[in-house]
C-alpha cells in the first residue's frame, strides 16, 4: 500500500471518490481541505483523510474526514492512514492533532493511531480525540463507552463490550 499526500488545504486539492464505496465522498470534493490517500496495487484509492488548520489554534491540525472504501474496511488501513497524516503534520510543524469521531470503531482506529480521548465532545454525537496525548492509555474505556449512550447496533455495543485495554498504536508502513 502507498500512503500518499496529495496537499495540503492551501494547496487546494480535490479527490473524486465513489458515493457508493466511501462514505463523506463529497466531502473531498471541496478545495479547502488537504488531503491524503492509500492506493493500493490493483484497487486504487482504498481510504482517504481531509484536514485544514484549527480556525482557532495554528499549531494545531484537525482532521475533518477519514473514510475507508466499504470492502476494505477492518483491515486497519484507516488507523494506519491516522498515523501517517498525524506524522505528516508534525513534520509540517503542527503541535497538536484532533480529530472527532462518532462511532466505536473509528475511535478505535484514532486509537491505535495515536491518538487519546480529550473528554471532550463536539456536534450531535462526536467525541474529540488528541495527539499528543499523555492520556491514551488512562482515558480509552472512559472514551469508547461514552458511545454505550447511544442508540447502538447489536455489533456496536458487542465491539465495545469485547474491548477492554488500548490497543497498540501501528506502525504506518505495515500490514
């Protein structure tokens, strides 16, 4: 799989993504956003994050959508795509990255990309996870059952019963 940046939000770019297959397609059509994308052999674009600078903060980055092709999904390709983007941005000289989620599983994949819930919670239904954060670990039960508030699926509510520790935060480059 190839991890790529296409730009970042002043770079304007846009990504054509199939509403069928990826959920917030039209999100990336819109140029006030960077992106970023995995391709991988024979499948094209299998996941792709939408980010721009905190309106409020410089330092800080937030990633406004992230979304893995339907058939791809559960892989790890969208926890892995987190850490990239997070890794980018501290390269580009971000202090800080945020992101907020509104369901377990994409909690799930923040997590193993690094990233720790703030406590804090934003829109309907989002909760905000941060990177750096010296509260992953302490924080992630608090977090992930937050969701058992909500009106849930049956695999929802089994997915977040069967967690119990934090996962280990993967490495971008590996499968």
């Amino acid at each position: 799989m190839e991890f790529e940046l296409l730009g970042w939000s002043e770079d304007g770019p846009t990504l054509q993504l199939d509403y069928e297959q990826f959920s917030y397609a039209g999100k990336f059509v819109m140029s006030s956003t960077g992106k970023a994308v995995v391709r991988a052999d024979g499948h094209g674009i299998v996941a792709a994050a939408a980010f721009d600078p905190d309106r409020t903060d410089d330092a800080t980055l937030r990633i406004r959508y992230v979304t893995v092709r339907r058939d791809c999904r559960g892989e790890g390709i969208g926890a892995r795509l987190l850490r990239t983007v997070r890794q980018r941005a501290a390269d580009q000289g971000f202090d800080r990255v945020v992101i907020a989620v509104n369901n377990p599983f994409a909690y799930e994949a923040a997590t193993k990309a690094g990233f720790g819930y703030s406590g804090e919670r934003t829109g309907v239904a989002e909760r905000v996870l941060v990177w750096p954060s010296e509260e992953r670990d302490s924080r992630y039960r608090e977090g992930l059952e937050s969701f058992l508030e909500r009106d849930l699926s049956d695999t929802e509510a089994t997915f977040i019963r069967s967690r119990e520790e934090p996962p280990a935060v993967v490495d971008p480059h590996r499968s």
